[in-house]
C-alpha cells in the first residue's frame, strides 16, 4: 500500500506568516502522498470585529450563526485556503484546496440541538474515499479548510481534528495512512508547564492511567479520543506535536504517538 | 466527441438570490459536461466598503491592490463559489469549486507595468486541460472563481470572461465546446435601448460592420473580440444572452451566437 500522512495544522502556524511559510517547506518536502488540513486561526475573529459582528459563545464555545458562518466560509475556505494552495504551488507541491461540498468531499449534517444550539456546526457522515484516492493517485496534494455541507445546500463550519479524522478513517483502507494532530505544544506532556516533559508514547491502558491521574484533562481529552477513535478505525499511526517539527514528527524522533498496544 | 458547455455568469446574477437560484436550477438540467465561471458581483464591493479599504479606479478600472486582492479572494473564492458549490450539489450537481491556483489549473502572470499598474491581475498563460479533463471524466461540474495564480505564490485577479475563454480554448480539442457568456441583455442589440432587437447570428465581416456603424461599441467589443478569439482556437460556438434564459440560449432560441462565417 502507499503512504498516506493526513497533518492537521491550528491556528498558531496560520497566524503566523514565517511560521506558516517554515511549515510549508517542511510540508512540501513530505514525502508519499499527503493531505493538509488547516483550522481557523486568528483571522476570522478579526474579519468578524472589523465588519462589526459579534461573535456568541456558549460555555466557551463558538456559535455559528448565520454572520459566522459567511465569515467562515470566506476566510477559511477563501483567504487561508487559497493562500495555502498559492503557496504549495510554489514550492512545486501540486496542491488542490477543497472544502467538504467540493466534489461531495465530505458530507455532514447540522449538530442536533440538544441544550445547546450550536449553529451552521456540522457532524461528518461520510466521506468520498474514491473521489480523494482518485486525486491522490493523479499525485495531487489535497488543502482541506474545515467546512463541510448538508447535500442540501446548507455549508456547515466542521472541527479540522474531526475532518482529519474522518479523512483518515475513510482512506486506511487504501492506504498506509499516519494521521498528524500539530498544535503549540511538543506533544502529551507530563507536566503541563513543562515542554521537555513529552509522553513518547500512548496506549489505551497508559491513557486511562493518565486521565486518571489528571495528567491529561480539559482540551486534550477530545484530542486523544479522536487519535484512538482513528486507530480503531485501521489508521496504522497518530502522532501528536509541534507544526514546527514535522519532519521529526513523521520519523518518530518527536511528539507523541498514539499506539493500539 | 462529448459535449462541453462553458457558462459564464456576471455579477447581476450573483447579487441576486433569486435570480441565482433560478439559474442555478437550468444549469443543473444541462445535459453533458459542464463548467461555470462566476464574476465578482457586488459584494466585494459591500465587504471592502464595511472593512473601511478604499477601492482605487483608473480610467474606470479597478486596481486590485493587496487589500482588494485579499477581499476578491475571501469573497470569489470563498462567499461566491463555495455557495454555488453547495447549492448545485444540492441539485444533484457534483461540483467541485477551483481557483487557477488549485491543481495548477490556470497558470497566469501578473499584468505588465505599462502606463498603469493595474496590481494584482493576471493575464492567463497555461490552462491544464490533462487535469480539467479528468475531472469533467469523473463526472464533476467545475466551478471557477475569477482568481489564478502565477505559481510564484501570488494570487491574481483575474477577468472572468478571459478565464471561461481560455478554458474553453484549453479543452477545445477535447470536447465539442460551447462557451456562452451571459449578462444582464438579452444579446448583441441593433438597438442598446430596445431589449427586442437581439442580433442572432454575427461572423467576423457583420462584426466589422457593426463595429464601423457603431451599433457596437464600449463594452461590447472586448466581449466579442473574447468571443472570435475563442473561435479561433477551435470552440465549436459562442453565444452572448441572458442568463435568466439559459436552456433558451442553449437551444439557439435566445440571444447572439457567433460563428465562423
């Protein structure tokens, strides 16, 4: 099978233009086929402010009401995806920008409202694996901004773990496939404060171990239930850590990998 | 050989919801491949104004400097075609939504610096007909927002009339094409005041006859010189009319076609 390496990138290499560039080196160098999905980051905060609306939290988190959503949908989907796209072009990456209603990518419906109504917020149902091995193989290097769509017209903002996730999930069966959570931290850490202090590895008994002992709490919690979701569903590997580390990431010199054993 | 149709559509369409959707419907029911190129449409301009950019025109063109630039992109390439996107698959449409700078498909350079600096636009160098093809092979709808790239990294503006011309020049060899420009007129008017008195059918001598009268004038001229620039370079037909009256024009029983002779 060939390899496949899914990288999730947040918004601390977005928001930072010498970052980002680094990080596209290093991605572009990536060897295999590759998929790139990218978060947010800073800007849509800032677009939203500058065009006056207010953005609604609900304990903490986002809502995506209407105005949130069209400002999504242009700075996810428009400015950081194209730029992303623009990039890789130019340092002779053949990449292609999608977003879930491109080509019916990936298809999701509203999050059902329960306490909360959490807006245009979409759960995956399912992905296109055909139509994204067929890119692949035509040696295509795919840019994924979080948004998916209903099939029914509707866009929908979409966690970017989630959509790597998913994407990883609906591809293990065609391909050797490592899935790449990077955020501002070296990996799972010991200590919190303490960046030296990286778990190498993870299995599911060590992570019951380590919620237990609230070595791992708050927003990793969901971070790591996706790596062993993804496992379970045939990803050979997760490994979790710097943006700014890829290379070593990918050779396993760094981060924290997440193991079924 | 398989059929192409290349619609492009302007930005009285884009504006208005209804309209759109109504549109949208008649190109969904479009038999064979297909291919839409979106305009800009008003609300760049309603976006620039709210962000407080100042949008700068020379002899009445638009200067795409780096504040438009980053607008056009959020807005085209995000807002505008990621909603067509959507709405088409909700039509039973697979569309899939490009830039040039996806898959390489529209290589362009930044317009030479002669009297004006016009910014960040681009004249078209390369369409990838071999990547186009294979999507349009997969049965997938394209749809193109207005921006290239010069594979440099840089996006670029990029006129929509030229970008449909230039692909349907690019896959002419492939498929039996039609590129149909529509606008907010019904055709080529004998008259510009009276909306019945649509030309039919216009080769190369009648335009230079029309041109000298000056039955055609501003505008119109570019549009048509695109046009025999497209026949030319072997598409098979264009044909210039409304866009409320597509599968009319489609039929040959609406606005201006142009032909060989």
């Amino acid at each position: 099978m060939n390899r496949l390496s899914i990288i999730k990138i947040g918004g601390n290499i977005i928001d930072d233009e010498a970052k980002l560039a680094a990080f596209l080196d290093a991605f572009a160098a990536v060897r295999g086929k590759k998929i790139l999905v990218h978060g947010g980051g800073k800007l849509a905060t800032k677009i939203a402010d500058e065009l006056g609306i207010r953005q609604q939290l609900v304990d903490g988190r986002r809502i995506t009401d209407a105005a949130t959503l069209k400002i999504v949908t242009m700075v996810y989907a428009g400015t950081i995806n194209k730029n992303i796209v623009a990039q890789l072009q130019a340092r002779g990456c053949n990449a292609i920008g999608l977003t879930g209603a491109d080509g019916n990518a990936i298809l999701a419906h509203k999050r059902g409202t329960a306490a909360i109504d959490y807006g245009y917020v979409g759960d995956v149902d399912a992905v296109d694996a055909p139509f994204l091995t067929s890119l692949l193989e035509q040696d295509k290097v795919l840019v994924f901004a979080p948004i998916t769509h209903d099939g029914k017209g509707q866009l929908l903002n979409t966690n970017a773990d989630t959509i790597a996730q998913e994407i990883a999930r609906g591809l293990s069966s065609t391909f050797e496939t490592s899935l790449i959570y990077s955020f501002e931290k070296s990996g799972v850490l010991m200590n919190a404060e303490d960046e030296s202090s990286v778990i190498g590895r993870i299995n599911p008994a060590y992570y019951q171990e380590l919620k237990q002992q609230q070595v791992i709490f708050a927003g990793m919690i969901p971070k790591l239930d996706n790596a062993f979701a993804a496992l379970k569903s045939g990803v050979q590997k997760v490994i979790i850590g710097r943006a700014e580390e890829l290379s070593q990431l990918l050779a396993g010199q760094s981060g924290t990998t997440i193991v079924h054993d």
